[in-house]
C-alpha cells in the first residue's frame, strides 16, 4: 500500500503502470441527446480493451445565496430515476460558451436571479467510468430575482431552504443527485470558514 | 418560489406539473460495456419528446476506516477523462447480487481487506439527466488485511490518506470524482457526529 501523502498534492507520481492509450476511436451512436463513443486502447501489460464513454461538453452548477441566508434550488423530474429531484440549478455549456457565462445565463434561465458576486468553487466529474461530462461549481450572492425563462420542455421549480434543512435532507436521503451533495459538500465547509472563496462582480 | 420546508422529508407534494410518463421505449445501443435506450414521453403539457439513458445495474461505494483512523483510497486510471483518479473503492453489483454482497467483495477483491463490521449510509445518483445509476454508500470498519484479487484488465494502486489529507485534497480540487466527495461528506459529518451510522456484524 502506497502511502501518497508525501508526493503533496501537486502529486509528481509516476502512472505509467495505470494509463491506458488510445489506438483508435469511433463514434457509435449519435442520439438525440446521447452521443457515445467506443475506443480501442492499450492497457498498461500492453493487452487491448475497449472503452465506451458519453462525450459531453461540460455544465456548471451554482449555489446561489440569498441575502436571507438561505440558497436557491430546484425540484425537477428525472427521467432516468422516475423522479423528482432537489437540485442546486445547474446546466450544460453552450457551444463557445466560458463556465461563467453559462452559470450566469442558467441561474437567471432557471430561476430568474441575478448576482452580484461570483466564486468559481471547483470542478466535479459525476461518471468517471463512462462519462466525460465536469461540472464547474459557481457561487453566487448579492441576489436580484427576476422572471425565469425556461427552455420549451423544461419543467422546474423553484424554491428555498436553510443550509441547514438542505444538509437534514442530505443525511436522511431525500437529496441524493452527487452534484448536489458535492455542492453541499463546499457550502457546509464555506460556511464553517474551513475553505474559502475568491470572489468577483459579475 | 414554493417554500418546501413544511412538506417535510415525506414530501407529500404534488408533482404532476412536473412528472413524464413514458410511452414507448427501444434499445438504441447495446455495446460491449454501455446499454443505452431512448424512450419517448409525456410531458406534463402533453406534448411528446425522448429521453435517452444509460442503462446501469447499480453500484456501491465503501468508506473503509483502518484502525489508525486513515482510510482506503485507490488511484486508477479513467479513460474518459484520460486522468488518474483518486476515489474510495467502488464496483457495480453483479447479477442477483444484494449490495450489501457487493460491498464485501469489492472491497476485498479490490483492496484486499475484510471488515468485522458495516453499515450503510445512503445513496447517490451519479448523472440523474442520462443514466438510471445509483451507488449505494457503505462504510466499513475492523480492516483485515489480505490479497487483492483484480479483475483481468483492471489496474489500480491501493493506498491510505487521513480524512484530513483527504478533505485538503477535496478542496485543492486534486479529488474531483463525484461519489468520493459524496463520501467525504458523509466521513466528515459521520466523524464530527452531525450524523449516525447503524453498524452491523458482517
């Protein structure tokens, strides 16, 4: 068992007894949501496997504050699971779009606010098996609410909880979209004053 | 903004301005590791669309405490994000396997280690807009350990962090796997005692 506490986090550690390289790559489906691509790579004893993964461009998601010290979030139907979902407001990049661009235009799309101040938090990848989808999570304050403007099809509701009814639902199961919980992950570190934010006006 | 607080966690809310209801579903990939179907729904303002998911059995995920207080991490190698990630031990439930079954062998075919006791924390959703996973979160302590048994053409590096090496990681942005931050905050409110476990002998 390695110990990888003295490589530090800049981690100078040599992987090449992990790391897979690509020999080929092949679009297999192009849905209308979906695109999925099949990969042939060599493994580190030099056998070949495949690898299919969703090709994704990139989301954001934001944990936005209100001045009341409440955040702002979503209930939104899933599909996949059957069900309604609590959610921090989140969505996908835009062709050509930054990650602060998009977290602007989805949180005053979903919810109708704008904010004065921005702090790019981190980054979280949900599916690392099969997935190259990042969220880069933002958050806001200084909050202006204004009308939503949802895409035709998209159903969401807006609503508000204290940081701390949001970790209850966390720890009794009601909230269990991974982004969500990352982001509480930050927020409840934020607040305590263990991590902190760089913030900046929009 | 709808105030959810009354509902409460049983959430006796009414979704029906929210929910789909399939109406028809087709195959539309069956690949060598991904299943994907695109189903075709209701939406609630009775117009049609698809939805397309990855099919997924389920999975676990173990936070293991050695008795020195470090837990078990893994490096492995994740080709869609051509990076090596740091992440508790997971795996996906084989066919009629109980996740409680899964939890002890993945931990033991992966890391080597056997617990004397375990208990389950709750669950998490990876990518609840394309793919039905869930992964279900297991803690296990009492660590025996023993020889890994990998998959052939899995690779990976076994080794131990403090929560606290691990938390500094998950701030540094150097951890950024969704279901390994999940666990961080599931191992930070578990060892400041926000929140309980119910241990169980294996």
């Amino acid at each position: 068992m390695t110990n990888l506490s003295d490589a530090g986090v800049s981690g100078a550690v040599d992987d090449s007894h992990l790391a897979e390289k690509k020999l080929s790559s092949d679009e297999i489906l192009v849905g209308n949501f979906l695109q999925i691509r099949r990969d042939t790579v060599s493994l580190p004893d030099c056998r070949h496997t495949t690898r299919e993964y969703v090709v994704h461009p990139g989301a954001v998601m934001i944990v936005a504050l209100l001045d009341d010290g409440q955040v702002v979030l979503e209930r939104q139907y899933r599909y996949p699971l059957h069900a309604v979902m609590i959610e921090f407001p989140a969505g996908k990049l835009d062709a050509g779009e930054s990650s602060f661009e998009c977290a602007r235009r989805e949180l005053r799309e979903e919810t109708g606010y704008t904010a004065r101040e921005w702090a790019k938090a981190g980054v979280l990848h949900p599916a690392i098996a099969y997935s190259t989808e990042f969220i880069d999570i933002w958050f806001a304050r200084g909050l202006t609410p204004g009308e939503q403007q949802l895409d035709s099809g998209e159903f969401l509701e807006v609503f508000s909880a204290t940081p701390e009814e949001l970790m209850k639902w966390c720890a009794s199961g009601w909230v269990t979209d991974a982004k969500t919980l990352t982001g509480m992950l930050w927020l409840s570190n934020m607040l305590s004053g263990a991590w902190t934010l760089e913030w900046q006006t929009a």
